[in-house]
C-alpha cells in the first residue's frame, strides 16, 4: 500500500522561476521553471449565446473550440454512453431534495454542427439522479448477455433491463441497495444526497463501485455506509465496504490504461477551515498495478489537506469550549482522531471549495490530450471565494493542475457551473453546465 505526506513538487513551486544548486561531486547553479509557467497556455475567448437569453464568455486553449450541443434542460449532471452508443444524461431538476429529477437520451448526433437533433426523456420522477452507467453480462452458451442501466438515486441504487434502441425502460426496476435519506440540516453543513456509481475491473472482477456522501460537514456517522465507497457484483450480491473517510466522492470514474486499470475519484475538503483550506483531492482509489487493501480510510472528518500534505484536524476531534466552528459539529462525542500518516498516497489536490465533480481521461492515442486528465471544477458555494467554476487539465508527470475551460466566473459573477465530463473521441468531449441545463461540445480544432 502507497502512503504519502505530500504530492508532486510541482504541487507546491510558485509561479515563478527559482535558483536551485544541485550537488553532485560540484555545485552547478541550475534554473528550475515552474510547472505552472512551462505549459501555461493562452485562452482565446469564444462567446456563446444561449436560447434562455444569457451569453457566457467561455476561454479555451487556442487549438480548441466549443458550442453547445444540448440546452433547455435543468441541472443536467453527468452522462453515460448505451451500449448501443447513444448519449444518457442524468438531470436533477434543481438544488433541492426533489422527485423531478429525470434521465434523458441525447439522440440524433449531427458531428458537422456539433448538436444533438433530439433530447428524449428515458425516466421521470426520480429522486436526485446524478449519475448512471451501463453493463452488459458476458455471452453465456453463445447467447448475447443482457444490458443493465445502473441508477444511483438517494435513498436506492436501482437496475434496469436495457436493449438496443429502448427509449424507455421496458419493465420495473431491481432494487439492489438502500441508502440514507435524510441527513442534518444546514446548521451542521447539509448534508450530500448524491451518489455516484462505476464499473471497475480490478482483480479479476468487474464490480459495480458506489459512492456514498456524508450526512454533515464533519461529525461521527451514525450510518457506517455515509462517506464510504462500496463494491457488490453486478447483481448488488457481495456488498462490501471497501473505502472510508471520502466526505463526498461525486466523481468516480475505471481508466484501463493506467496501472493496469485503475480507479479514480474526486473528492470535496470540509467547509469549517476558512476560505482557504483544505484543499480539494483527487485519488487513485485502486488498480490491478498498486493494489489498495480494502477498508483504506481517506481522513475524513478529522484529516484534511493543506498544501498537498495530511493534516490533523483538532478542531473536530478535540473540540475546546473557545473554539468558533462554522458549520459547527452536532451534538455528541467527537470522532476519534485519525492517523493521518495512514491516509493512500493522494493524486494531486485543487484549491479549497473547488468542489471536483466530473472527470475524464485521454489516453495516448489523443493528440492535443495525449496521457491527460481533465476535472470540472464546479465552484465554491459562495462564489466571493473564487474558487473553481472551469476545468482543469493534468497528468501524471505534471500534476500541477491548469486552467483549460475558464469563464464560468466573471467579476464575482456566476456564468455557470460545469459538471460532468464525457470523452467523445479524439481530444473531443461534451461538457455539461448544470445552472444553466447546457451541454456543451468541446474538440480540438
């Protein structure tokens, strides 16, 4: 198992160029350039105007355009491709706890303009739908397996049968999991009541992953499935804990050509530590290369991470009377503090209150996006903190994250919110916004 106390240290150089001396039999005066301005990037401007009335300014890398692909929806989350290759996305309806949430077909792909002809809803009346994935079972005697829509809603993860070219699902749902659904108040920091689902083949299995949020900002749980990540079979036998201590891991996503396939996610740091900590994380979960043992803990609630090291959090587990915590803890003996030394390696962090939901890989046969990564980073909840509101670019050997979309903050004002993140083809994907119900459709020139 990889621990870690800090990531790269191209994490932590400034912006700037620094004198650095080596020794190696002499001293030899060498210049160290930053990451940040090695491959900082130019951003062209490119101006959408949306049917609801709005422009958003959106900044890209030169060689990349953008125009939207879908609007007119909600708050459009994150999408999956069918096995027939047609484009799901999950749609939430709004901020609250709602059952207008639905999962519609992006349908009618036109690769000239860049649109989708057609928006189909596949399922209505759902309880907080942010994510969905798909599997298709194994050929047995020759016969084609069957297909499953996994769902995720709150209080249940749901399956449906699917067949090339349904438009609708055929029969009811099996119910595989039941979840919590209530949580505190926002006196205590809300609670998450999204969750998120992956296939990952690792190990010799290819299992269903769910993420499940906390019930609060940070508190003891009461329910052992809060701030967890699960695995079951495709049937949702064998359900195992396997992860804790991701406060609210939204964006989870299985890269088969990194480490011989590996798992990775977001994760978003507490809201008590002021406007500029703790950091926002990024983790390779597992892989068939650098196994994790399972029941790994991530620090959550009394770790966080501070300029890309693990840090013991004694406002949470070794409250004093003087303290003047916001969100403050709820009633109750404090959670035991932690070994933070014990926390797997992280992968690289993003800027307190970011808040990382959706990400995608581009392997090398891309060409702009060879070997890289890109996060949407859907902004701080109160937007005088800055932070976040566009998508990131990195990879392995510079982990240092960079702006690639920019443009959906502008003077304090909030233009949009990206979310999830859909590869399409080479250096192509569809990005959603989900203020404003848009997809857009991002590709190298």
């Amino acid at each position: 198992m990889r621990f870690a106390s800090r990531i790269q240290l191209g994490r932590i150089w400034p912006t700037r160029i620094r004198l650095g001396w080596i020794k190696r039999g002499a001293l030899f005066c060498v210049f160290f350039l930053s990451v940040e301005s090695i491959s900082a990037q130019q951003l062209a401007a490119h101006p959408i105007h949306l049917t609801n009335g709005k422009t958003v300014v959106l900044k890209l890398p030169a060689n990349f355009t953008v125009g939207v692909a879908a609007q007119g929806l909600k708050r459009v989350r994150f999408m999956a491709k069918s096995p027939d290759n047609r484009i799901f996305a999950t749609d939430m309806h709004d901020l609250a706890d709602n059952t207008l949430g639905k999962v519609y077909i992006l349908d009618g792909w036109n690769a000239k303009t860049g649109t989708f002809a057609k928006i189909t809803a596949y399922l209505e009346h759902l309880r907080n739908p942010n994510n969905l994935a798909f599997y298709t079972e194994p050929e047995e005697d020759g016969k084609p397996g069957q297909s499953w829509l996994y769902l995720p809603l709150t209080d249940r993860l749901l399956r449906y049968k699917y067949s090339t070219g349904d438009n609708a699902p055929t029969g009811a749902p099996e119910v595989l999991a039941h979840y919590p659904d209530y949580g505190l108040n926002y006196k205590y920091g809300g609670w998450h009541l999204t969750r998120t689902v992956a296939f990952a083949t690792l190990h010799g299995k290819t299992q269903l992953y769910v993420s499940v949020g906390s019930s609060c900002n940070a508190c003891r749980e009461r329910e052992e499935v809060r701030a967890t990540l699960t695995v079951m079979d495709p049937d949702g036998s064998h359900q195992e804990i396997v992860a804790r201590g991701l406060r609210n891991a939204v964006g989870t996503e299985f890269i088969p050509s990194i480490d011989g396939g590996a798992l990775f996610a977001t994760n978003m740091g507490a809201d008590h530590l002021g406007n500029h900590a703790p950091e926002d994380t990024f983790f390779e979960l597992d892989s068939n290369a650098h196994p994790v043992p399972a029941g790994s803990n991530y620090g959550w609630p009394t770790c966080y991470f501070e300029g890309g090291q693990a840090h013991a959090d004694r406002l949470i587990s070794d409250p004093q009377a003087t303290d003047h915590v916001v969100p403050v803890p709820p009633a109750g003996p404090p959670p035991p503090q932690f070994d933070c030394t014990k926390i797997p390696a992280v992968y690289t962090t993003f800027a307190a209150h970011s808040s990382p939901l959706g990400l995608e890989y581009f392997d090398a046969s891309n060409q702009e996006l060879a070997d890289t990564f890109l996060v949407a980073l859907h902004g701080a909840s109160h937007a005088e903190i800055g932070t976040g509101y566009k998508v990131v670019r990195f990879n392995d050997k510079n982990r240092q994250p960079q702006d690639f979309v920019t443009g959906f903050l502008v003077n304090g004002k909030v233009k949009g919110r990206p979310c999830g993140i859909l590869r399409t083809g080479t250096d192509a994907f569809l990005l959603t916004d989900d203020q404003d119900g848009v997809v857009y459709y991002v590709h190298a020139r």
